[in-house]
C-alpha cells in the first residue's frame, strides 16, 4: 500500500494526477492540504480523501503518509520538496521544478541526502508519445549532426492588454520560468544533449495588468521571448520563438535539419515525418509500439517507490521515466541562463549540473 498525501490541488491535479492515481490499485488517498479548508474539503470529498490537512506540516508529520504530491506553483516547490525529504517522504512535485537555479539546486542537493526516496518532477507532455522513437532516431544518426532546429510556440493567450494578470507573468511566483520555454527545452535537451550558450531577447507588451481585485500589478516576465541557443554535440543552433501575444499562430511543430537528412514533429499530434537526404519530400514514420509511450506519469512514481527507487526499475522502465530532480536542474540552468541574456543583451554560456 501506497498513501499519499497532496499540497496544492489544482487543476493538473485534479484534471491528471488524481485520475491517474484513483486507477492505481493500493493506493491511498490520505490527506490533502489545499488554499483554504473549504476548497481542501470540496476536494476531499470529490476524490475521496480520508481527511484534509489545514497545514502543510501536518502531512509531513503524519505516519500514515509515504508519499506528498505537490501542485503548488513554483514558488513553493522547493520548501516543500526539501521538508518532505527530511520528513522521508517520497516527492513528485508539479513542473515547473522551481522559480530559479538556486532553489532548484537546494532540491537537488536533499534529494541526493536521501537516495531512498524518490525525487519525482512531473514531465513535459510534449512530443510524449514519440519521445523516444524520435530520440532513438537522433542517436541512430537519421538527420546526422544537427545543423538547424527550427521551433516556435505561438498563441494569443496574453494579447489582451485589459486581460487579468495570470499568476505565471509574476516572477515571485513563477520565477524564470517564461512561457512554455522551459516545458519545451526539457524535451529538446533530451532529444540533442546539453546547450553550451544562449542568447535571448524578451518583450513585455503589456507592463502593468490588473489583479482580480483591480489593483495595478507590473508584468515581470516577457510575453514574448527570442531564443538562440548553440548545442554542444553538434554544430548547429537552436532557433526558438515563443510568445503569447500574437494572432493566428501556426502549430507547434520541430524542425530538424541535419547533414544526413530532416525530421519535423507535431509536438501536439505526435506525428513525426522524416526524410534522407536526396529524398525527394519528407515521409509520415510509423512509432513503433515498443517505442511508443503515453501518460502513465502517476504509475510511474507509485511504481518506483515500489520499487525501492528510481535506481531499481528495469532499463526498459527507466528510458522514459523521467525528468527526477537532476534532470529538472538542467532545464533550470539553461531556462535561468536564457532570462539572464534577455535581461543583458550578451551571449550567456550554460553550466552543467
């Protein structure tokens, strides 16, 4: 038996990580400890809790708990993460892993004190069900050495000036974390190996919104950000666009161009196509079942936590289970040192964790 405790049951939560757990068998829904006791009681009842928590401590404390889920936003990931650790809990925590390097590192470094519990982060959704077929193409060499990637991840979503301010565009609670920027590097680090610098411009067109309650609050992350990013395996660049201010946006597809040939993949279809060079046109590539993978992010914590850790599941479990915090702290590195050369204008090299 597995028994859980939850802080911060928003909407991914209630939409993905408990749907995903009540499928589970032995598991248990202990305690969750949500904003206010009366929403942690809607959620209790909904989802069948055994009772709320009124304070985040009290689910650390509790010895009917192994495991705590935590949905907060990022300002809180890492005080709760690193108490949750030396309550000996097992951690998953919701994306992104936390407002800045700094805090991340400080999980980083309590997960490591505790080897015997696992450090989960919930993992980038795109490209989920081609992410390794399109990896194990990488590595098998279809495009070659990488000379171009092409990306962008448009849409209208902060394009209203009279728009409330949303939560993610305050860095005291969202940190460095800039659009879907980091959600997507995660996947593109795994993809092409380590950024070596960056260079990066961001654009607030809209400086002050106000709160729900009207009151005037100052935008400071960029509603839009530039991005050009140099591989360290390869020779090529990254070229990257993300904004939430513009109309009529095409989909979000990759656009990877080697020596030896090209891949474009649908980050929300999964469809990936691909063709050698001298080919004449790209063709639609098949995943293979063995290769193909869908959400299962909630099976595998329970499932390595059974295990005894990440370290003791099988080789075939382990290629997709992921990001665990070290993970999580390369895409913190690279995402921080991105704002660092948006806010300076220079080229920013990235540290290795």
């Amino acid at each position: 038996m597995v028994r859980i405790g939850i802080i911060g049951a928003g909407d991914i939560t209630r939409t993905r990580h408990l749907p995903g757990l009540k499928k589970i068998p032995g598991v248990r829904l202990v305690a969750v400890c949500n904003r206010s006791e009366a929403s942690s009681r809607a959620v209790a009842r909904d989802w069948e809790f055994e009772r709320i928590a009124r304070t985040a401590g009290e689910i650390f404390r509790a010895r009917d708990i192994d495991a705590v889920m935590v949905g907060t936003w990022p300002y809180m990931h890492h005080t709760l993460s690193c108490a949750a650790l030396k309550a000996g809990k097992h951690v998953f925590t919701q994306a992104r892993m936390a407002r800045n390097a700094a805090e991340a590192r400080m999980m980083l470094r309590e997960s490591r004190r505790h080897p015997r519990r696992v450090s989960m982060i919930c993992p980038s959704p795109y490209g989920m069900k081609c992410a390794l077929f399109v990896g194990k193409l990488l590595r098998d060499g279809f495009v070659g050495k990488i000379r171009l990637v092409q990306f962008h991840s448009l849409n209208a979503g902060l394009a209203n000036p009279a728009s409330p301010i949303h939560w993610r565009q305050q860095t005291r609670l969202n940190g460095v974390n800039t659009l879907s920027f980091g959600i997507i590097m995660e996947r593109f680090l795994q993809w092409f190996g380590p950024v070596e610098s960056v260079q990066a411009k961001g654009t607030i067109f809209t400086p002050v919104r106000r709160d729900a309650r009207g009151k005037r609050i100052a935008v400071t992350v960029p509603d839009q950000l530039q991005v050009v990013a140099q591989l360290r395996d390869h020779p090529g660049q990254l070229n990257l666009s993300f904004s939430g201010a513009v109309h009529h946006a095409p989909k979000d597809c990759v656009e990877i161009y080697g020596d030896r040939g090209t891949l474009v993949v649908d980050l929300a279809t999964d469809e990936v196509r691909g063709g050698r060079a001298g080919e004449k046109e790209l063709r639609r590539m098949s995943i293979p079942k063995a290769l193909c993978r869908n959400w299962t992010v909630e099976a595998d914590f329970i499932e390595a936590i059974r295990a005894g850790g990440r370290n003791r599941l099988s080789k075939q479990r382990t290629a997709f289970f992921s990001p665990d915090f070290n993970e999580g702290m390369r895409y913190m590195l690279l995402t921080e040192a991105t704002i660092c050369a948006a806010r300076t204008g220079k080229k920013i090299r990235v540290p290795l964790v």
